[in-house]
C-alpha cells in the first residue's frame, strides 16, 4: 500500500510544529500590577494624611478646650479673691478687656489664648465694640425661685414678668403656675390637665426650677421669647442672626434670658464676710447690741436704734397731740438718757424706714387742771442729709432686718438693665418710672478706667446719687442689693492668627466667699457648666 509523503520541507517524521509568537502579555500584567499597587499606596497615602489631619485637629480641639478651661479656673481664682475685685480689677469685673481679653497661656513650646465674652452693658459708652470683655452678673436679674420663696403666690412675681419685654398675662401666669406649689391653674395658665394633653405627656413642676431652659416646657415659652435672636448664645448679633428671613434692624433682643436667672445668691453677712447685727434679734440683750452698734455707727444712731426697738418708731413726726395744754417739742439724742434695761417691744421692719423715722416720747407736769403733755420728737440722725453719705454706708455694711445668713436672692441695682428696674416698678408702694430713670442715670459706670466709688458698695447711693424717697424703698428692702457673688463666664480658647479651632465653655460660678480667721477666703461653686461651640462660630475673639 502506498503512502503519500508530504512535500513541506519543514516537516520531519517524529517533529512537532513550533509555537506562535508571544505578544508582551507579561508586561502588560506587570504594568497594571505597578498601577494598582500605585493607586493602592496614594489611597493608603491619602487615608493616612486624612488620619493625620483629623489626630491634628482633634488634638488641636482638645488644647483649644484645654484653653477655654483655663479660663474658667482662672476667672474662678479671680472672683474669689477680694483683693483682685478691689485692687486687680477697680471692682469692674464685667469689662477688663486689660485682664479678659486675649490672655496668653503657654504649655512647653505651644500657646494658646482664652477671652472672656460678655454683652454689651447699657451704660457702656466707651466705644463703639460689639462686646465687652468680661463676666456677665447674674444678680442682676430677676431670680424666680428666689421671689417664689419671698412670696409663695407668685403674686409679686406676676408683676413683675408682665412688665418684661413681650410677656403677656397668659404666659406669665404659666410661669407662675409651674413654679408654684398648688396644682390650680391661673387665669390663662396651665397645670396638669393641660400638660398631660401633649405628646409626650408630662406633669408641671410645681417646685423652682433648675435650669433657665425648664422654662420652655412651660406653656406658651418659646426658644425665640426666652433667647431672642441670639441663636449662637455669645451675646451680640451676627450677620447670620436674623429675624423673620432679614438681619434684624430694630435692636438685638437677648430675650429673656437677659433678664431671668436661677443662680443669683446672697448671703447675708457684712464686708469681712461675719454675720450682720440682726436689729431685731431678741435674743441679745439690748446693752450688748448697743455697745456693737455705737462702735461702729456712733452713739446718736445707735441710741435712736434703741429707742426705736423700744418705744416704736412713726414717720413722718407726729402732729400735735389736741388740747389746749399739749405742745411738741424737738429732743436732741445727745441729751436723751437711755435706759437699754426696758424692754424691746418693736420690730423694725426695714432699715430705710431708719432714715425719715423718728421716735416720740410724751410727759405730763403740772397737777390737776394745770396738766401739760408734752411730746419729745427725736429723729433720726439719717434725717440730716449732711450725715447720709457717712452713716449709710456704715448702716447697710453692719446690720440686717433679716434674721436668717442667708436671704432670698435680691436684684442688684448697680448692674441691673433699664427692663430689670422697670420690673421693679411692679411693687406696690415702690419706685416708679421716673425713679428708674433717675436710678440708671446714677448707675456707676464700668466701663470707665476709673473704679466706681465706694458708696456703690452698698444702697446708700440710691439716696445720696439717685434721690429716691425712703419711703419707697423700703418697700423694695426684700428685692434690691448691691451685692454679687454668682456670675456668668463664657471663656473662648482658640489659638494666635485665627489658626485651628475656637472652644467656647459657659460657666456659672459662685464666689461663695467665708470668713476664716477673719479673712474672707473664696471656695467657689461651678453651679453649670456648658460647652457652646456647637450654637455656632463666633467672631474672631482677637477682634
């Protein structure tokens, strides 16, 4: 059988046939290798820069809070000394932009700053800044729960919200409602029956509050009536702030956290920070209280005092008593011989009542139908306007009406607003408009360079400055002051050159000055404490 033999040359018996050419395959799987791995190290580059970035930030946000804390500690050191109030700080603690604004704390090679932001005080007139660099007293406000306990009603209290800045009947009796402790709602407040109708349901707190933010469980509060337009919380207007869509162009409202407070505290203890002579305490005999009295207040006024405890007290003088035998006569303290042995039969109810007070003592001479009475009228020697700016002082920094060492926080005068005074007006028998006005325009100004003199230091100024009557104001006795011990601290911390983050912490700190020794040493309270840098960025604290 025959085999037909191939003619190609290339192949023999036994060969295989040879392979096609390779097209660089190997290569290209390197080079999409080397890509990957490329963008792999770039994303892992780029994470870890990001890593890195966020550490930075966070540890650069956690200095900057380091440094708002610093603040706080240092405003604390501040306010519980008494030497820096009166010599470091002139008694101006709200605006020291010297001290407040832009203090450098240094940690190894870092520094950082913290500012103290506070609004703008009505009398400040020093320039045309957007904030004062300061602390914010809270005494200056109305304390709810401190006029709850003066007056459990709420009637007092009532007056005095009606005259705030959009309040109205409805709400302000809400507020009552909720603060007070019976369960019956006011005309157009609300209690129970109403608040358990609401999703979620809850009850009304019938006790005081604590926190001024309570207020808005209360029926008819809302965040723009108690905060106003200030929706970062720094106390001024941003651009960013606005009202109904616009930047609001007819004044920047604060709300009524500017007015209201829970925190103001007084206790009722003399400069050295010792109990005050009670006036009416019964239970030191009257020798003793007019030995502590003369030596501090000179023996007229104590004498008066005294008498006044003892015989009673009318303002003004008497009229002549009628009868053709009776007469009145002036009596001169100095001549009176006091007999601290009788009995103390009288309360004095306000030390203002002391000023336009006098004191009548009546004698009979003669016999049968020749009988005269005659009426010794002895005033007080706070009558003598000459006397007041010595004696006042003196009265105010050295006896109380109130027994116990601590009152029911009053509303300090001499950094009160202009709506906080007009509140005041409320009280029946008190001040009115036109004393508020006199009371602002006599207000001691803190923002001057000069300290504010020392009859600031005590009410004495509302007569000797102001020229308020007494009389009204000894309605007003349980309401105002001129002291303050709690205060309000925003503290920025933030870095030089508006580089990294800016903190803003909010504390409420409490003196809570002590005598030791007879030294007054400080032992603050930090009563709250809040971080704002949330509310929003504010403006460059250097600025």
């Amino acid at each position: 059988m025959l085999h037909k033999i191939s003619n190609s040359p290339h192949r023999l018996a036994g060969s295989k046939a040879c392979p096609t050419r390779r097209q660089g395959v190997v290569l290209l799987a390197v080079l999409i290798v080397v890509v990957l791995l490329s963008l792999a190290a770039y994303n892992y580059s780029d994470l870890m820069t990001a890593q890195y970035k966020a550490s930075d930030n966070y540890h650069k946000n956690a200095q900057a809070r380091a440094y708002a804390d610093s603040g706080i500690h240092y405003a604390m050191a501040i306010l519980t000394n008494p030497d820096n109030i009166a010599n470091l700080l002139n008694n101006n603690p709200y605006d020291n932009s010297t001290l407040f604004q832009n203090h450098a704390v240094t940690q190894g090679n870092a520094t950082g700053y913290f500012t103290f932001l506070a609004p703008l005080s009505a009398n400040n007139t020093g320039g045309t800044g957007i904030c004062q660099f300061g602390f914010i007293d809270e005494s200056g406000k109305i304390n709810i729960n401190a006029m709850m306990a003066n007056d459990p009603t709420g009637s007092q209290l009532y007056q005095m919200l009606l005259l705030l800045p959009n309040m109205t009947d409805d709400i302000a009796n809400s507020i009552i409602d909720w603060v007070d402790i019976d369960t019956t709602p006011r005309q157009g407040g609300a209690e129970n029956d109403y608040y358990n109708t609401l999703t979620p349901p809850y009850n009304a707190k019938n006790g005081p509050l604590d926190s001024l933010e309570e207020l808005l469980l209360v029926k008819g509060v809302t965040p723009q009536l108690l905060f106003g337009s200030d929706l970062n919380r720094n106390g001024y207007q941003d651009p960013t702030e606005m009202d109904d869509g616009t930047v609001t162009s007819t004044g920047f409202d604060r709300g009524w956290s500017a007015y209201l407070t829970i925190y103001s505290r007084e206790q009722n203890v003399d400069p050295t920070g010792l109990a005050l002579i009670n006036l009416n305490d019964t239970t030191v005999d009257l020798p003793t209280m007019f030995s502590s009295l003369s030596s501090v207040l000179g023996n007229d006024l104590a004498t008066f005092i005294i008498m006044a405890r003892q015989l009673g007290m009318s303002s003004p003088a008497p009229a002549p008593p009628p009868g053709p035998g009776n007469k009145t006569q002036a009596g001169v303290l100095a001549n009176y011989k006091l007999d601290t042995t009788k009995p103390a039969k009288n309360q004095i109810k306000s030390l203002y009542d002391l000023i336009s007070g006098t004191v009548s003592i009546k004698t009979q001479t003669g016999n049968g139908k020749n009988m005269t009475t005659v009426t010794t009228v002895y005033k007080s020697p706070l009558n003598d306007p000459s006397q007041q700016a010595t004696l006042l002082p003196m009265l105010f920094q050295t006896v109380t009406v109130f027994p116990a060492t601590e009152i029911p926080a009053r509303i300090n005068v001499n950094t009160a607003s202009l709506e906080v005074l007009t509140a005041l007006t409320g009280v029946q028998g008190g001040i009115t408009t036109a004393d508020v006005q006199a009371i602002v325009a006599a207000q001691p100004v803190y923002s001057s360079a000069d300290p504010p003199d020392d009859s600031y230091l005590t009410p004495a100024w509302l007569i000797t400055k102001a020229n308020i009557n007494p009389s009204k104001l000894s309605k007003m006795e349980p309401m105002i002051t001129t002291r303050s011990q709690v205060y309000r601290v925003q503290s920025l911390g933030y870095f030089d050159q508006n580089k990294g983050p800016v903190v803003r912490i909010e504390a409420v700190i409490d003196a809570n000055l002590v005598s030791v020794a007879g030294a007054l040493v400080g032992q603050p309270r930090i009563l709250a404490w809040r971080d704002l840098s949330d509310f929003g960025k504010v403006r460059p604290p250097q600025q």
